[in-house]
C-alpha cells in the first residue's frame, strides 16, 4: 500500500506519538526505534535499493547460459564460450615407498622384522615382494604331488613377463625361531612353478608351484625304485612295456606303502602302518585346541576284505607215442622175375616219408624168395633190388597243451569277522601261454642210415633196412620232467614258468594292498596355531588329547603362512576295525604246482600188422610143401608200388588239450591300531 496512507505507529523516546502524513526520506526513520511485527520480503520501497546484508544469496543466474547434464559421462574439460574450465582430481597422499625412518637411542639393542617366510625362485629371493595378506599355503599329500601358492607383488608400470617365471625352481623356507633371523632355516617346500598369472584386482601375480611328483618318479632308475620299495613287477598282471610313471604306477600296486618326495625334495619311501615304528610327533591339548581337531572314520561301503584271483597258464607236455607197422605180401602173389614184388627205393620212401606224422625209427625190408619152386610159382632169379614188404617201428610227436587253473582267495579273517560276512573286492583275472613253436617238436627232418646188402662186389648193394641217424634240425628240448597222476613223468615245455610264478605273487600282492588300503581311511585332522612342524609324510603321529586318543600315521601336511598367520594342519591316517580276534601269520608262499592229470610219455598204441604167407629160412627148392597159406590179400599203392599200410590212430586223451585245477586262500593281516574317543570338551 502507498506509504502516505499507511501509519505507523511508533513512541518517541519521551513516549509522545508521532504522526507521518507526508512523505519523507527513509533516513529520517533512522532516530526512531522501530519494531516490526510483520515480517516481509523485502521490495523496492520508494526509490530506495535495501539490501540485506545478514542473508546468505545463494549463486544465481549470472549469464544466460543454462546447462544440463544429459548423461553421466566425464568429457575432458572444454572451452564454453569465452569461459576457460579445468578439471583435476586431487590423489590423497599415500606410501610410495616401503621406507620406514626410526631414531634409536644408540645404546638401546637393535631389532629387525623377521620375514615369516623366504620365498626363492630360480635362486633369486623374492621374499620382499610376497604379499603375506594372501597368505602362502603349501600341501603335501600322500601319493599326491606337492603344492605351493602366492602372490608377488611389482613396481607400478614395471614390465612382467609371465612365460618367464614357468619352470623356474620355488624353494619355500621358514625360520625354526620367528623372532631370530640369524635362527637356522627349514625348508617347507621344493618344485617348480607351475603356473603364474596376473590378477588386475590385487595387481600381483599368483603363483601355483609343484613338485611335479609323477614327472620326477618316471624318470628314476627303474630298478632302484624296485629295490627300494621291494615292489615287484610282472608283465603278466601288469601293463606290459610300461616305462616312466605308468611303470611306477603298476610297479606300487604291489606294495602297501608310498613312494614320494620329502619337503627338501629327496626321493623316500615308506611302509603303511605305524607297528614297530618309533613316535616321531607327539601332540597334547597344549598344542591343539579342542575346536581344531576333526576325527573321521571310514564308511562301511568304504571297506572290501575278500579279493578273488583267477590265474591260468598254458603250456605245452611234449608227448612221444610209439608203435609198429607191418605189411608183407604173400608167395601167391609173387610171380617169377620178381613181378607182383615191390622196388625197394618205393618200400624205403614209403617208411621214410609215407607215415607223417609218424617218424619211422627203425625198419627192415623183406626180401624177394630165393631161387627155387613154390608150388605152381618159380622162381629162376632172385630179384635183389625188389622187396616184399617192411616192419618200421614208428614214433609220433605231439606238443599236448596243458592250462593250469588256479581259483585264489585273498582275505582278511579280522574284518571279516569285524563286518560279519565277506565284503567282494576287484574281482582279478590274469592269463599266460608259453611261447614254445609246436613245430620244433611235432614236425621234423629225420636223416637215416641205411644197412646195405653183402652182395658180390660187381653187383649193386641194396639196403635191407635202416635208422634214424640224425635229426636235420634243431628238435626242442623240455624244461623239466613234470609228474603225471599215473606215478610216471612228461617232458614239458615250460618257458614262462618263472614269468608265471611272479605274476601269481604278484596278483596276490596287489589283492592285499587292495584290502589294506580300504581299512587305513580313518582320519584324525588337527591344526597347531601359532606353530610350524617339520614332520614328513610318512612319519608316526600321537594325538594324546583328551577328546582322540590314538597313534597313526601321518598322510598330510598343510603349511598356511600370513600376515600374523603361521598355522600347521596335520593329517594322520589310521587302520582300525571292532576286532580282538587272532591275527593270522602272512604266508605268501605260492602252492605246489598240481600233477598232470596225464598219462606217463611213451605210451605205445596199436598198429595194424598185414602178412601174406612168407617163406622161411629153409625154404627152397623141394621145401615148397612147408609154405604157409595166405592169410589175407594186401593192397599196395599203384603209383609209387609200396605197401598200402597204415599207422593206428592216437586216443585223443593223447592229443586235446588237458587241464588242471587248484585253489589256494591267502590271509593277509591287519593292523588293528586303538582309537579312543571321549565325549565331552
């Protein structure tokens, strides 16, 4: 409202009223003190400008620009019209430098930080760069390789080359006191790094190192590892030709304990089982605490107690039968000159080669008759080079295979009556066969020796007979004289008798390792805070707490080591079942191999024996009366003009193939070592 008609009433300072009608510059309110009931903006009174100088303006409009974020996306800074705007980002101060600066009074002893571990890799100490908030963890496992894992740290913008760090030597070690550096230092892991790769979020590289423990074992000598561990390794149940780690592989299936690397990286095997071995560890609820134990006992479908083997060999008995063979024709069918009589090159060919694969041994021809009368038949001249007929005495030679079964029974008496009945195993099968050549011995050269005839010295000579001289090649011999269910013997060979007898121990050996490990699975884990231990897989364990009380054997070791972290988990495994029983005695002599259920070598058999009637000695001119009448007719090959004679067949109990059969059981014992559990804290 106009000010003119707006009064205000207000007191002087001698309490009169004043009246304002008129207008008047604002200055002249200035002797009157006023106050105001109503509180307005201010505005534009009269001419005058009020400014009020206790109110804060907030920033306004200053140009008419007006600007608006679209999207937010930082744009590097950028000219706006006439208006020049730089951008920065103000980095808060942080460490550049690993450098720490301390005054010491220079009478006051000097003490040095003891790194917890020293990091080696390729003989270059990198202990510095370790970044200890991710912590260094190193495993080692029973017939596992070993493990090591961590993380370097580098200089901001330095180069890495990742490839560089593969196969580089990692040796990890760890003070015995870790207040004093001087203190001696023990290794906790050797190997090699594995795999190395740069994590962005921790800008550092990780480490995974082993020791490769299946590369080093393949390329050891072969045999020291057989002496070392007394393994035994056999083509026949195992994998033939192995060579490297599958031969450690099939050469450990044989022997109940491990083969491995101790921390320092020295080969070393050790048994299972801790009887009669010495306590190396011994850990009190001074050095574990309740929480940090775990006990674990193995299932019931975990455990197999009874392994069946099935062996066989085969074989070869080298079998000689023998018989004699006779055909001869009759002085009927003999006419004058010789004719209706046979050559004597076609009797001897006819012996010699005619019976395969019958060998003649000996023989002897029949001669023509003499000059003289024979009833209705002459004879003016005796044919000498012609014959009537032969007796050979025959020898066949038969390579008879043999197979020997063997049915094998492993077993564990304690856990069978532990468990009540007999938990099945691997069900083993294994098989060999001789490699003797049949041919050797079955077909032959024979060279003979001819018995000739005294005859005048213009006449030819013509044998009367023969023998065996020499054989022409090589005839295989026997391994040995084998007994025969009938009280006699057999020659047979036997090659692989030895190869076979390792593999039968052997498949005894892998079915008790079998039985053995599944009877170790249970577990006793604890962890010693604050605490390095130095013990090796392998070694004897006591864990006297007052929760578990048992010894077993030590199958792992984990080693975590940090900022303010140097901790130890120590695995042990141990054999136990709910049995008092007997243990049985180990006895891993192999069974007697069984008698051939064969008849002894050198049976003769049966021949047919064909004669016509013959002359005999005093038969001649005037003794034709004593000729002895034909018995039967003979036939006789035309082509080659000999004899049509037969040898006799062999049984074939002779010839098929033969068997044996034998069982065995094998008890393999166990350690049964005491787990004593108390419930409670």
């Amino acid at each position: 409202m106009p000010l003119n008609t707006y009064t205000i009433n207000s007191h002087t300072l001698g309490g009169a009223p004043a009246s304002f009608g008129t207008r008047y510059p604002a200055r002249k309110l200035l002797t009157l003190r006023q106050s105001v009931y109503v509180e307005r903006p201010a505005r534009k009174l009269l001419t005058l400008r009020q400014w009020v100088a206790f109110r804060v303006t907030p920033a306004r409009k200053l140009l008419t620009l007006r600007q608006q974020v679209v999207q937010t996306v930082n744009h590097p800074a950028r000219k706006l019209l006439t208006l020049r705007q730089v951008v920065q980002r103000r980095v808060p101060a942080r460490r550049l430098l690993t450098l720490r600066q301390q005054v010491f009074d220079p009478t006051a002893p000097v003490t040095t930080k003891v790194p917890a571990a020293r990091v080696v890799i390729g003989k270059k100490d990198v202990t510095s760069q370790t970044k200890l908030m991710s912590q260094i963890v190193i495993n080692h496992g029973e017939d596992q390789p070993s493990t090591a894992a961590f993380h370097l740290r580098f200089e901001v913008n330095a180069p890495i080359s990742i490839p560089a760090f593969h196969g580089k030597t990692v040796e990890i070690y760890t003070y015995t006191d870790p207040t004093d550096a001087n203190s001696e230092l023990e290794r906790l892991f050797t190997g090699e790094v594995n795999d190395a790769r740069y994590d962005r979020n921790t800008r550092a590289v990780v480490f995974d190192c082993s020791n490769l423990r299946g590369e080093q074992l393949g390329e050891e000598d072969q045999q020291e590892l057989l002496q070392l561990t007394q393994a035994v390794y056999s083509e026949m149940t195992q994998k033939e030709g192995a060579e490297g780690n599958e031969f450690v592989n099939e050469m450990m299936k044989t022997v109940a304990g491990s083969l491995g690397y101790t921390r320092e990286g020295d080969l070393y095997y050790y048994s299972w089982g801790t009887d009669g071995k010495p306590v190396d560890w011994t850990f009190t609820d001074a050095d574990v605490h309740r929480n940090d134990i775990t006990v674990d006992f193995q299932t019931r479908d975990q455990i197999k107690n009874t392994v069946s083997i099935s062996l066989e060999y085969r074989y070869y008995a080298l079998r000689t039968v023998t018989t004699t063979v006779k055909g001869v024709k009759g002085l009927q069918d003999f006419f004058s000159d010789g004719k209706g009589s046979f050559l004597r090159e076609s009797l001897v060919d006819r012996i010699q080669n005619g019976f395969s694969p019958w060998f003649a041994i000996d023989y002897e021809l029949y001669n023509t008759p003499p000059v003289g009368k024979y009833g209705s038949i002459g004879v003016v001249r005796q044919r000498l080079d012609r014959g009537m007929g032969y007796t050979a005495n025959l020898e066949r030679y038969i390579a008879q295979p043999v197979t020997e079964h063997y049915e094998i029974t492993v077993t564990a008496p304690q856990s069978v009556r532990a468990y009540r009945k007999e938990v099945k195993g691997t069900a083993l099968s294994f098989a060999i066969e001789s490699d003797f050549d049949t041919a050797t011995f079955e077909d032959r050269e024979a060279v003979y020796a001819e018995q000739t005839m005294q005859r005048p010295a213009r006449w030819t000579q013509w044998p009367t007979g023969g023998t065996i001289e020499r054989w022409a090649d090589a005839v295989a011999t026997a391994t040995y004289l084998a007994p025969t269910t009938d009280g006699g013997q057999i020659p047979v060979a036997d090659d692989k008798r030895p190869l076979f007898n390792a593999g039968f121990g052997v498949s005894v050996k892998i079915g008790a390792k079998e039985i053995i490990q599944s009877h170790r699975q249970n577990y006793i884990d604890i962890v010693c805070r604050k605490r390095i231990i130095p013990a090796q897989i392998g070694q004897v364990a006591h864990i006297n707490t007052r929760v578990p009380n048992a010894i077993g054997q030590i199958t792992g070791l984990t080693y975590i080591i940090g900022d303010g972290i140097r901790d130890t988990r120590v695995r042990t495994s141990i054999s136990y079942m709910d049995d008092n029983g007997a243990v049985p005695a180990p006895n891993w002599d192999l069974p007697p191999v069984p008698a051939l259920e064969l008849p002894q070598d050198r049976t003769a058999i049966t021949s047919p024996m064909i004669e016509g009637s013959l002359y005999t000695k005093g038969w001649g001119p005037g003794l034709s009366a004593q000729a002895t009448p034909l018995i039967r007719s003979i036939n006789y090959n035309t082509e080659d003009s000999s004899l049509d004679v037969s040898a006799g067949e062999v049984p074939e109990q002779l010839i098929d193939e033969a068997e044996t059969k034998a069982a065995h059981t094998f008890e393999v014992p166990l350690e049964n070592a005491d787990i004593t559990l108390i419930n409670g804290w």
